[in-house]
C-alpha cells in the first residue's frame, strides 16, 4: 500500500486542479505511454496504466473526495472502480470520453473492444491526376499505372506462436488492487495474429511483393483542383492477407487557353472590335468542348457583362451547371493608317462621340460593389 504514489503526483497536477487539468494531464500521459507507441515496454506499460487508474479516481468527484480523505484505501477494492481489476478495455473505454471520438476505428485502441486479433489493413497509395477543363465538365474514366504492394502468390499462413492467433498478449500483475490483467498488442505479429508459414522468394516478411497495377478511376464531373477522390481497397495489401488500404487520386486542374474557372461559372474576356462595338455584331466566343455566338448589341460599352445561363461546369453532386460569363472588351487599336487618322478626326467632335453615360454604364467601382451584393 504504501509503495503506491499519489495519484495527483502521478498525473502531474495540483490538489486543487480542476476537472479539464485533470483530463489534459491524462491525454498527455495517455498518449505518451501507449502500448502501441511503447511496442513490448514494460515500463511505459505500468506508467500507462497507473496514469489511467489515477484519471479513473480523480475524474469521478465522488471517488475523488473519498481518496482526499482517506488516500488509497478510499478507493480500494468494494469502491465499484477497482474491484476487479481494470484492464487494458476498461482503460480504452476511457478514452470515448478522453480523446472525444478521435480513436474510433483504425487507431490505436480503436478495434479492441471485440477481444480478438485485428486485421491488418495496407496503407493508402496517393496518385496526382491531371485533368483538363474538357474532362472536368464531362467526368472521365482514366486508367492510372501504380508501383503498389499486393499479396504475392503462394503464401501460406499460420497462427502467430508469440500470441497464439490472438494478436494480444495477456498478462497478469499483483497489484494492491487484485490481479490487474494487462494486455497489448502482440509485438511480434502487430495483432493481426498471424505469421507466414511458407514463403516465396519474391514475397517480403509480411507476404507481399511489390507490382505495377492499372487501375480505372472514374472521375464524377464538376471536381476542384485539390479534391481528393478515395477509390476504397484499391490501395496497398494489407500484411498477413489483410484488408487493402484506399487509393487517394488527388485532383490537379490544368489550365484552359481560354476560359477561367470559378467554382462552378466559367469566365471569358472578349475583345471586341471598336465598330462592332459601335453598330453591333456577332461574335463567336469558345465554350467547353465547343463554340458559342453572342450577340454585340449596337453601342455596347466596354465592360459590359454578358451571361450564358448553364454554359458553365456541372456542379458537383448535383443537379444543374453554372454559367459562362463573358467579359466585354471594346478593343481600341494601337495604330492607324494616315486615311484612319483622317476619319477618326473627322468624328472627334461630333456629338454622338461625346461620352454622355446615362447611368446604364455603371463605372467600375459601381460593379465591384454589385458583385459583392
Ligand atoms: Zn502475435
């Protein structure tokens, strides 16, 4: 009894620290000492354990104000804590409330509560995908080369003789408490439970090989530079005949000659002849995959904005496509003959030149504002 430390001690904290110090020493300590960070370490082991015992006292107000008065024995066998021993599960049980959810599924301590071996599971590959504007608003099926490890050909398994097929090995200390049962993962096997019994050359320590796959990856329209697609088990083998990991394609965006994205809207900026400008036009302007004519109304201002309703990028998921906004630029020519000159002379004074906005022709900042409306 007396060769127990004091739990305050042992979290690191005050007498008087309240319940989020407690918690926050305990997730440091927690995460410092894990038997699988600490694989086969005995001694981050118990630190690990006497850490979670200590958390398990001082969280519950009721058994914390019983261990003030009376120390350990306060706590001790009968208090509904300890009674029979707490094991490495009651300890994870713990951590739902500890680490809010962060080490449900695939983290340490995540797959334990069933007792038995866990499957191994492969990493995740990560592949860039380059797609053209064109590709993007159509969705494509691509076919990718990957270097990846898959299970090599005529591997046999057999039980782990370290964990008995198990993936944990158990043991039991005497402590003041009773018999605490501690368990962790087999260092041996890494809990899957098993090891290779005949092994090909080709095949690594884990019963996997290295080989190039082609694999199909279809891409949904409307996807955005940086988005990441998951193919699942397309990734690498998991060791011992586990479940695969995913294959990540990473979305890359190639730029159009043209047309600019955003979002789901499609930006082009016109130059416009100045007489078309003037007394009005077609125009051909170019679309995804194609070719559109707009129409220049007579005396059409530079910075006029036109709209092409659903000429824009599917969205994503969803029902719909965004537009293609085209930018009007009145194109004023950089040089003219001597006849140009001439002409251009002859209307510099006339009336119609004169600008005489009306109130229609919003000035630049008055259309910023609108945007952001
Ligand atoms: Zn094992």
């Amino acid at each position: 009894m007396s060769n127990k430390r004091d739990y305050y001690e042992i979290l690191g904290v005050s007498k008087g620290a309240d319940a989020a110090e407690i918690k926050k020493a305990y997730r440091k300590m927690a995460l410092k000492y894990h038997p699988d960070k600490n694989p086969g370490d005995k001694a981050a082991e118990d630190k690990f354990k006497e850490a979670a015992e200590a958390y398990e006292i001082l969280s519950d107000s009721d058994k914390r104000s019983r261990y003030d008065r009376f120390g350990h024995a306060g706590v001790g066998s009968g208090s509904g804590g300890f009674g029979g021993g707490m094991n490495m599960d009651d300890i994870f049980s713990q951590f739902g409330d500890v680490f809010g959810g962060a080490f449900g599924g695939g983290g340490f301590g995540g797959s334990r509560s069933g007792g038995g071996s866990r499957t191994a599971r492969g990493t995740n590959l990560r592949v860039k995908m380059k797609l053209t504007l064109e590709e993007i608003a159509e969705g494509v099926t691509k076919k990718i080369k990957v270097n990846k490890l898959v299970n090599a050909d005529g591997v046999t398994y057999k039980n782990c003789s370290t964990c008995g097929g198990s993936g944990r090995v158990t043991r039991v200390a005497q402590t003041f408490l009773g018999a605490m049962q501690t368990q962790s993962t087999c260092h041996v096997c890494q809990g899957a439970g098993k090891m290779i019994d005949q092994r090909p050359s080709d095949a690594d320590a884990q019963g996997l090989k290295r080989q190039e796959e082609v694999i199909e990856v279809q891409i949904p329209a409307g996807v955005e530079e940086g988005m990441q697609l998951s193919v699942s088990g397309k990734g690498n083998a998991g060791p011992f005949n586990g479940i695969p990991g995913d294959l990540i394609v990473v979305i890359e965006e190639l730029a159009h000659e043209e047309l600019r994205r955003e979002g789901e809207n499609l930006h082009y900026e016109a130059f416009v002849n100045f007489v078309d400008a003037v007394l009005g036009e077609s125009i051909e302007i170019p679309t995804i995959g194609g070719k559109a004519k707009i129409k220049i109304e007579p005396g059409t201002q530079s910075g006029k904005m036109l709209r092409l309703k659903g000429k824009g990028l599917p969205i994503l998921q969803r029902h719909g496509h965004g537009d293609l906004l085209v930018h009007i630029n009145v194109w004023t020519p950089r040089k003219v003959s001597k006849e140009e000159r001439e002409i251009l002379e002859k209307l510099r004074n006339s009336d119609s030149f004169k600008p005489n906005p009306d109130g229609n022709e919003k000035g630049f900042f008055q259309r910023v504002k609108d945007m952001f409306q």
